[in-house]
C-alpha cells in the first residue's frame, strides 16, 4: 500500500509529509520511503498555533476556525506531494498537538485512582478526506489514554521493527520540540519482540527555538546550523539547576510538551542568563547544553544499560553542536542519525504514523504499552472514509 504519513511536531516548524510503500503483517513489515517534503505553515497560522501552544485564551468559535485551517494545511501538503511524487492510497495525519496533559500518576502524586491523561491535535481528518477523497486515519493517541496511556511517544514501535539489531542496544532519540527515546534490546527478529522502553526525555529545540526568536527580536524561529550555539559559552551552574526540574526525577512511562517546557520554562530561564551576565549567544549555548545534558541525564538514570549506539531523528539532528554535545555526554555511545542505517532522520516521525496508519487499517494494533503505560495493546486512530462520510 502506498501511504502517506502527516505530522507537525511541538516546534511548530512545518508540516512532514513522507510517502511510503508498505507491504507485510503487523512487525513484519517492509517499507520503501518514496518522497517526502516539508510543507511550511503561513506565517499567521503558525503565530495563532504558537500562541494558543502558549495558552492565549481564545473562543471556541477561533479554535473551530483553528482546526479546520490547519487540517487544510495538512491538505496541502498532502496534495503537493502526491503532485511529486505520485498516488496515494492511505492517508494517516497526527495532527498538530496544541495540548498534552500526562496521566497522573498515584505513585507520583500520592493520589487514588489514575486520572486520564488528555491530548488535543488540531487539523481534523474529516476536511483531509474531503479534500483528499482518500481514507484518512487520525486522532492516534485517543486509543491509547483511554486505556490508561500516556498516548505519546507513539513512535517506537517503528523503531523496534525497522531498527532493531541482532546483537546491538540501540537508543532512537528523537530531538523536535520535545525529545523523545526508544530503548531497543537485540532481536534477530525470530520469536516474541522484546521489551522496549520509551519516553518523552524533555525538551529539544522547544526551548532553543523560543530562545532564538525572542533573542533575534522574532527574525529567526530556529538556530540555523548550530550558528548561535557555536558561538557562545554555556553556563554549566545554570544547567544543573535546570536538571532540577521534578520532571527529570519522574520515572517512566512519562510524556511532556510545551506546557512544561515551553514559554513559561523560558520566561524563568531568560532572566536567569540575564542574572549571570550572558549574552544572547551563550544563552542559546547553554540552552542547547541544557538538552543535550537532560537526555543522557535520562539514560543514565533509567536505562537498565547505556546502548551501545544512539540514532537521532528531528530536527535537532540537522543542528551539529546539539549533535556534538550529546555525542560529549555519552562518550561511551557513538552518536549517528538514523540517515546512517538507512531510515531518514528528516522525516522518520512521519514514516511512523504512515505505518500507524497502515497497522489500523490491518486492525494492528499500535501502542508499546510498556512505552505509554496503558493497560494494554490497541488498534490506534480512528478513520473517515469518502466512500462512507460523503
């Protein structure tokens, strides 16, 4: 089946959209990625995301209008890259998250029953259908906390089944808004899969981007190459109180976003550099030093091992001095994209949910429960048909 996978993740950059050809059942699967591109946001929906990510208050008659403006966005880059690259039969879109609040946990918060976690992904599948007239599958996450989950990261399963190594530990980090890691054991793929964990590690470019568009007076929206990072110091006191934050102590399953470490995060640490006497360069340095110190903090907190390699996707493996300071936090472990075992770094998380997608229309399911913390597996995402809604 050729199926095209749709997601913009936490740094609101842009919508991903990758084109796949996928045969097989369940994990054994094998996939092909045709094409893919980046399809940017116009300027003023971005703001009005970036906004509401950052809690402006709004009606809900601007939040319909909302939804339905992104979900042709998310059109829009579905139709330009069938024009590329050809037909699609499937059309499997995350959304775009604007909202995500973690289940709560009694062991951490010394309460009775769990409460549900809650997630909102803006660009519904109805208007991709009938934009699109193809099936759609959407809403991924909904199956997962009902069942307890966390509902994120979703996207390890496809990292057990296209990374995997015979005799390798392997950690796949994710690096968009929000970081994300899957722990792969060896397989050799005969037998039951093992048990991989995942997480959300905390905060990626999230911080980095608000930093530099704030910083660059709003001429910027990331750091380019690295560029700013490479020229500034990091102020190591600052980053070690920053690894103080609770949610580095939280033991998986575990999830985050913007609502942790997002602009209220950075309205603390802005005039914290300001305090220490840093400039706008060794701001966005010790920022960067900040996430990459947070996910080997994570590994080395909660991996039963360090892996013997780490593969990294997102955006954050296109940033070289990120790349290099996690490589320098884990000396042990050879840091790479997954460019390098031939799945592509740029568009990875797009590819996943393509294959979610392709799993729910199989009546696969989805989820690692032992990543997400549900009760148990389930077929994820829901689907509008043209043959049946029109």
């Amino acid at each position: 089946m050729r199926v095209i996978g749709l997601i913009s993740g936490t740094s609101v950059d842009g919508i991903d959209a990758a084109l796949i050809d996928v045969i097989g059942q369940g994990y054994e699967i094998a996939l092909s990625l045709i094409d893919g591109l980046t399809w940017p946001y116009p300027a003023e929906l971005q703001r009005q995301i970036l906004a509401l990510c950052a809690g402006e208050a709004v009606s809900l008659e601007h939040l319909a209008r909302l939804d339905d403006a992104v979900a042709h966005g998310f059109a829009d880059a579905a139709q330009a890259l069938i024009a590329q690259a050809g037909p699609a039969e499937l059309v499997a879109s995350h959304g775009q998250t604007v909202f995500h609040r973690p289940v709560d946990r009694p062991a951490l918060t010394h309460q009775g029953p769990i409460g549900l976690g809650y997630t909102l992904q803006l660009g519904r599948g109805a208007v991709l259908t009938q934009r699109l007239g193809l099936p759609v599958v959407s809403d991924f996450r909904r199956a997962d906390i009902e069942a307890g989950g966390e509902g994120a990261p979703l996207a390890p399963v496809l990292d057990l089944c296209l990374l995997s190594h015979p005799t390798e530990r392997r950690c796949v980090q994710n690096l968009g808004g929000i970081g994300n890691v899957a722990y792969l054991p060896p397989w050799n793929r005969q037998g039951q899969p093992p048990k991989v964990l995942g997480w959300d590690t905390g905060p990626a470019n999230s911080l980095i981007d608000i930093a530099i568009y704030t910083l660059s007076e709003g001429s910027l929206t990331y750091d380019v190459d690295g560029a700013w990072a490479a020229q500034g110091t990091p102020c190591l006191p600052l980053v070690n109180k920053w690894l103080e934050h609770p949610y580095f102590l939280q033991p998986p399953p575990k999830s985050t976003g913007r609502e942790l470490f997002g602009w209220e995060f950075f309205q603390g640490c802005h005039p914290a550099a300001q305090r220490q006497g840093l400039n706008a360069v060794d701001t966005i340095a010790t920022l960067t030093e900040f996430t990459a110190a947070s996910v080997a903090r994570e590994y080395r907190t909660f991996l039963p091992a360090l892996p013997d390699r780490v593969l990294v996707s997102g955006g954050g493996s296109h940033n070289p001095v990120l790349m290099a300071r996690l490589q320098a936090h884990l000396p042990e472990c050879p840091v790479q994209t997954t460019d390098a075992v031939g799945l592509s770094a740029s568009y990875k998380e797009a590819i996943a949910f393509a294959v979610l997608g392709y799993w729910q229309r199989q009546g696969f399911a989805g989820n690692l429960p032992a990543v997400t913390g549900a009760s148990g597996p389930r077929v994820l995402g829901r689907v509008s048909d043209p043959l049946l809604n029109f």
